[in-house]
C-alpha cells in the first residue's frame, strides 16, 4: 500500500476526476493512466518538476510547457486539469490526488487493497485461500499485497486500511510474556 499524504484537497480534486469519468467525458482507466504517465514524466526530470512547481515562473510558461511536454501522451481533459492545479498552486499534491483518485477507483469497483506479511514466502495456493477468505469476510475483490518479515516467526499479519489483524507468533509470544509478568 501506499506511504502518500492524501491531504482533503487531494480527495477534493481526486472527487472532481472521478465526476469527469460519471460524465463520460473519459474513462476511470484512462484518467489514472494519464496521472501515472505525468508523475513518471515529471519523476524523469527533475528540472521539469521545479519549474513546475516554481512560483516565480508564470503560469502562462507553465501552461505552455505542459502543452509541450504531455501533448502526445495525455488528453485534453487532464492537461486541462493540470493547468488547473498549476492555476491554484496545487501541481505539488498530483501524487496524493492521483493516490486518492486510486482509491476512489477501487471503492467504485469494489476493491480492497491489503498488505499479507508472512514469515516465509507463501506458495500460490495458501495465496489463492487467504484472498478467498478475505473475500468472503469483506465482501470485496482483493488485491494483495504479500510481504516476508522472517522477524514475526510464523503466522499471517494482515493489513486492511488502518486495521491489523495479527496472528503472528511474534505477537502471540508477547501478549504471552505481558501476561506472565
């Protein structure tokens, strides 16, 4: 999962996206491949960034570099929104709003994203049973996310948004020991 703020404007303007999409002006796929491609672009080029994010440089610069860098790789429609976060000095939150539009597009497909840390490497049918149980308990499609911590001995950590389930015996071993003490 994810390690990016996602600040209330970034769901803001990740809520205005999606709306985009419900107007069918451009799919949800194609939204989140256009964000993708202008973080990795601008992840290229340092130089590209700074100016970007630069308040001493003009917008109407901005603008016209935008139009130049992304003009064969990214629709009208997000470069216009492009122009829009450089317009409110929010070009610097694209990561978060592209991480908050990702989950908006899971919550619209009935997606779950979690972390599984186990202490070994699982093989492809203990996999396919934990995404089967989780299905069942949460009522949506999985997408995991597996882990090795050799440090949790043996068990599962599962991790669900900001919820831990851990049966690990790490964890077992210590509620053990607070217990005894």
């Amino acid at each position: 999962m994810s390690s990016i703020q996602i600040s209330t404007t970034a769901k803001n303007y990740a809520d205005a996206l999606k709306k985009t999409a419900q107007d069918n002006f451009i799919s949800y796929e194609e939204i989140l491949k256009n964000l993708e491609n202008i973080i990795t672009i601008c992840k290229s080029s340092k130089d590209l960034q700074d100016v970007l994010n630069n308040p001493s440089i003009s917008d109407e610069i901005k603008y016209s570099i935008i139009d130049e860098v992304f003009k064969q790789d990214i629709t009208e429609k997000i470069i216009d929104f492009i122009k829009i976060l450089i317009e409110k000095k929010r070009f610097n939150e694209l990561e978060g709003i592209t991480e908050a539009y990702k989950n908006e597009l899971d919550y619209i497909k009935n997606i779950q994203r979690v972390d599984v840390t186990s202490a070994i490497p699982l093989n492809a049918e203990f996999k396919r049973r934990i995404e089967e149980k989780l299905q069942n308990r949460l009522n949506k499609n999985i997408i995991a996310n597996w882990l090795v911590d050799e440090e949790i001995i043996g068990g599962l950590v599962v991790k669900i948004n900001d919820d831990i389930i851990d049966s690990s015996l790490k964890n077992k071993l210590e509620n053990l020991s607070k217990n005894l003490i």
